[in-house]
C-alpha cells in the first residue's frame, strides 16, 4: 500500500512539473470553382475559412514575472491537383519559435510570422483574412513563389504597453542576400479601436509585378531589382459593436519594382441569426522600371452561418481584374470549417 502511494505521489509530482501543452488545428474543405475567360477548373479543396492544421502550443510561469512558451504549427495540404498548395502538396511548419515574456516585453526566436503581415490580417467576422479579392494587397507579400510572410531564424522583440501603445523590432539575423529581413512596427489600441504601422526590409529579392493569378496557381512576370525591397503597411480597425470595420495600405517598392494598394473591408453578424455577413474591395497599382503601370481592383462577398463556435458553414464568392491582360478572376465556393 505505502509502495503504491508513493508511486502515485511521484507520479503526480511529475505531472505538475511539466508545461501546459494544448493541442488545437482546424480542418476546412470547401466546394470551389475558378473561373476566366480562357479557363474554368472545380475542386475539393479549402478556402479562406482557415488553413488545414495542427498546432501545439506549450508554456510554462517561470515566476518573478515571467513565463515561456512554445509553438510548432504543422500545415496539411489540401492533397490538390488543380489549385495551388504551399508546400508542394504535403505538410510544412507555419510556425517554430519559443518565446519569453517579461516585464521588460516579450522576444521569441524562429520560424515566425513577420509582423508587417500580421498587421494585413482582417478579420471581421472572427474568421482569418479574406483572401480572394485581395489581389493586391497579396502582392505586397509575393515573393517568387511564395508568400513572404514567414521567416526561418527571426527574432522579435515587443515592447510592454505604455498608454495603449507598443513597439516591435523584427529581423531575420542573416546577413545578406534575400534572407536578410530586418524591420518595426508601432501599434496602438484603445477599446474598439486600433491602428498600426509596419516597415520591413528584405535583401534582393524578386517581386511580382501586381500579384498571382489564383485560377492557375500561376504568377505573372517577377523582377528581383539589385537593392532592398521595402515594404511598408498602415492597418486601421474599429468594431463599432454592430459591424467591424478595416482600411489597410500597403506598399512594397525597390530600384526596379513599385507596388501600392488600399484594401477595405467590412463585417457583422446578423441579429437573431446565426448568420455572419462580410464584404472586402481592394484596388491596387504597381509600376515596373521602364514599363507602363498596371493595377488590379477585387471584391469579395462571404456569407457564414455558425453552427456552434468552432464549425461553420460558408459560401464565398469573390473576383479580381487586372488591367495588364484585361484578366478577370472569378471564384465561388460552399465550404464547411472545424476548429479543435
């Protein structure tokens, strides 16, 4: 008998010695077709909702005012033909990072998100960004063929809140070449309002002239340029109770390559309902060395109705222009998301 409480007891003080890890993801499919002029593709595949995933995360109060943690976010591929995937088809790390948090602020080391795309996040449902329609402020995070939104060996540093304001510092520690990222940000909120700033630098790199096309998975024409690409966001969000509002600007510029775009979009529930409405326009504008300037203009409409807070069902409709080849981009989809 006193054998088995002790092992229980060790057991137990074991137990409460390791970090809190929690186990969280989402899976969502949807119905989806692409659509232009010239071509016309239908799929089993995930829309805007949320991103196939699972995710754990970890920490631990190390007292004295301060606490770790930790995340390792692994992305699942939709297992698609027809549309593009990030990763090729197959599952790759959205996050990696560790994280401690002090009295002095917060640093974290990793795979992370760049701050200056975490500003562009819309979210006026409760859901993540809206996405098709976003042609051009996506643009200002394309980089070959990939989204610049993530950076391998970052680190990040965030400021205590003073008054409703704090203050960011990211950079990727490389020293040269496309990998070198360095960049800051200051963000403040105050109730239901919040706006924020961001600027991010990135060694030689190429950019796309306005954006990708996502019919084909295609991009149109890239230039590197020989200097640093700036990029650049102003994010401004109220929730008025009733409805959420956005404006977003964005701008990513080097030596051979221009891009600007302002992105609107708006959401609110519907009373008595379990029926969510959103809407978002974006209008963009890029400018290539010795070439004649482009622009794009989108639109999005989403209806979401929620059966409970972590499954909903959607449909979404959304199209895009660009007026370097007259292309237009229409998408619509019925989808159904779950969150764990």
């Amino acid at each position: 008998m006193k054998k088995t409480l002790v092992a229980v007891a060790a057991i137990a003080a074991f137990a409460s010695a390791q970090a809190q890890v929690t186990l969280s993801g989402g899976m969502d499919y949807a119905l989806v077709q692409y659509s232009t002029a010239a071509t016309k593709s239908k799929a089993v595949g995930g829309d805007s909702n949320q991103f196939n995933n699972i995710k754990f995360t970890a920490s631990e109060d190390l007292g004295d005012g301060m606490k770790v943690s930790a995340t390792y976010d692994l992305g699942l591929s939709y297992h698609l033909s027809s549309t593009n995937t990030e990763g090729n088809g197959g599952n790759f790390t959205r996050e990696s990072h560790v994280d401690l948090a002090t009295s002095a602020g917060s640093i974290a080391l990793g795979r992370q998100y760049t701050p200056i795309f975490l500003a562009a996040t819309v979210d006026p449902v409760g859901l993540p960004a809206l996405s098709i329609g976003q042609e051009a402020l996506n643009s200002v995070f394309l980089t070959q063929s990939a989204r610049d939104v993530r950076n391998n060996g970052s680190f990040a540093y965030v400021t205590p809140s003073f008054s409703g304001f704090t203050g960011n510092y990211f950079t990727t520690m490389a020293s040269t070449g496309a990998g070198a990222t360095v960049g800051y940000g200051l963000k403040y909120a105050a109730g239901a309002f919040s706006a924020e700033y961001q600027t991010q630098q990135a060694g030689d790199e190429g950019v796309a002239y306005y954006a990708n096309d996502a019919v084909a998975g295609t991009n149109d024409a890239w230039t590197a340029g020989t200097n640093k690409t700036k990029r650049q966001m102003g994010a401004f969000k109220y929730d008025a109770g009733i409805a959420n509002f956005v404006y977003i600007y964005g701008s990513a510029k080097n030596n051979a390559l221009g891009i600007a775009t302002n992105y609107l979009a708006a959401g609110a529930p519907i009373p008595g309902t379990k029926f969510s409405v959103a809407a978002g326009y974006s209008m963009g504008s890029s400018t290539v060395a010795n070439a004649s300037a482009k622009s794009t203009r989108g639109n999005i409409y989403r209806v979401n109705y929620g059966f409970s807070k972590r499954t909903t069902a959607y449909y979404i409709y959304g199209s895009d222009q660009s007026s370097a080849n007259t292309r237009t981009t229409t998408s619509s989809s019925i989808g159904l998301s779950h969150s764990f």
